[in-house]
C-alpha cells in the first residue's frame, strides 16, 4: 500500500516552481552586489579626485608662495619692475632649486588664466647679460578648470589698503591671490598671501 506524495525516489529532487525561486533569489542577491560594487567604486573615485585635486590645489599654492617670496627686489643698478593687475602678475624671481639644469635660476615670470581656463606660469630665463639670441618663453600648467584670478596688492603703508594694480620698482609688501573655479567645480582654496622680499641680501 503507498501513501500520498513523493516517492522516496523522488524526495532529494526539486520542482521546476522551487528551482524558479531560487533563481530569483540569485537574481536580486546578484543585482543587490552590483549596486552595492557600483556605488563603492563611485564613492572611491569621488574620493580619490578629491585627494588630487587637494593634492595639486596644494602644490599650486607651495609653488606661487616660493616664487612670490623670492621676488627680486632690484638694486641700486639694477631694478627689477613689478607689474600687476587684478588679472596677470609679472616680475622678476627665482625658480626653485628643482630648476638647478638651468644656466641661471633667475627667471621673468608672468601669471595668468589662458583661454583653456588654466593657470599658467610662463617664463623666460633672466640673466644679468642680454642674450645674443632671443628665449622664447616656456608655459608651466600650474592649475587647470580655473575660472579667473583676483590679485591684489599691499603696500607697507600704516593704514594701505588692498589694490589691484602695482606698477612698480619696488615689490608690494604682501600679495594676495584668489583662485576662483567654475561654478560647478566643487574646488575651494583659501587665498594665498605672501611676503616678497623687499631688500636684496647681502653677497
């Protein structure tokens, strides 16, 4: 005599119906994973560009704070004009000890936004003698995606006030620059000021 339901052949088998089941049950694990993959490898790249971009933000300022400091104040022979705007910014310097290859570290230097919104710093070899031939000026990308600049210049004087153009021999007592970005460009930096050297030292 049998009894209803499987046989005891049958009763390590699955029905079509269970094996549907499980199926979806992979199916939404397998899409839970990729989400989940999807939205970590999303989280991990908006971290890293914003490590990059604090990374290159902070090299960009190291650089222009050394270049500003080691402006070239002139002499009593030799002047070394300072030109200024809100926008550009030239003057005389001296590149860092990384530029040692060069015949001299004295170098003109000028700052600027190109129309590819990138900080430029173009430059040109400065020595004490008028080459026979004429350098032409290299372009460094210090920054790119930048909106504008907003320069500005101190004097010494007691009660001065931040202008936005210096024609001047003499450099300002302090310069200060803003990095402005694009609208949607989620990059912030806090103003750079510097102190140029406002006297040659000795030897």
């Amino acid at each position: 005599m049998t009894t209803g339901g499987r046989a005891g052949g049958d009763m390590t088998g699955f029905t079509l119906l269970e094996l549907l089941v499980v199926l979806v049950v992979l199916g939404f694990l397998m899409v839970g994973l990729a989400q989940g993959l999807h939205l970590g490898v999303q989280f991990w790249d908006r971290q890293r560009q914003a490590l990059d971009g604090v990374s290159e933000l902070d090299a960009t300022d190291r650089a222009l704070r050394g270049l500003i400091e080691q402006m070239d104040p002139g002499g009593r022979i030799e002047m070394a004009d300072v030109d200024g705007t809100a926008q550009t910014l030239r003057f005389t310097t001296r590149l860092p000890e990384a530029a040692g290859g060069l015949a001299t570290r004295r170098a003109e230097v000028m700052l600027l936004v190109d129309r590819l919104h990138r900080l430029l710093l173009r430059w040109t070899p400065a020595p004490h003698v008028v080459p026979l031939v004429p350098v032409r000026p290299v372009e460094t990308v210090l920054l790119s995606g930048v909106d504008h600049i907003e320069i500005g210049y101190r004097s010494g004087a007691p009660a001065a006030r931040w202008e936005t153009d210096w024609q001047n021999p003499i450099p300002p007592m302090l310069v200060r620059i803003h990095i402005a970005f694009a609208p949607a460009d989620p990059r912030i930096w806090p103003d750079i000021v510097a102190a140029p050297v406002r006297e040659r030292g000795g030897g």
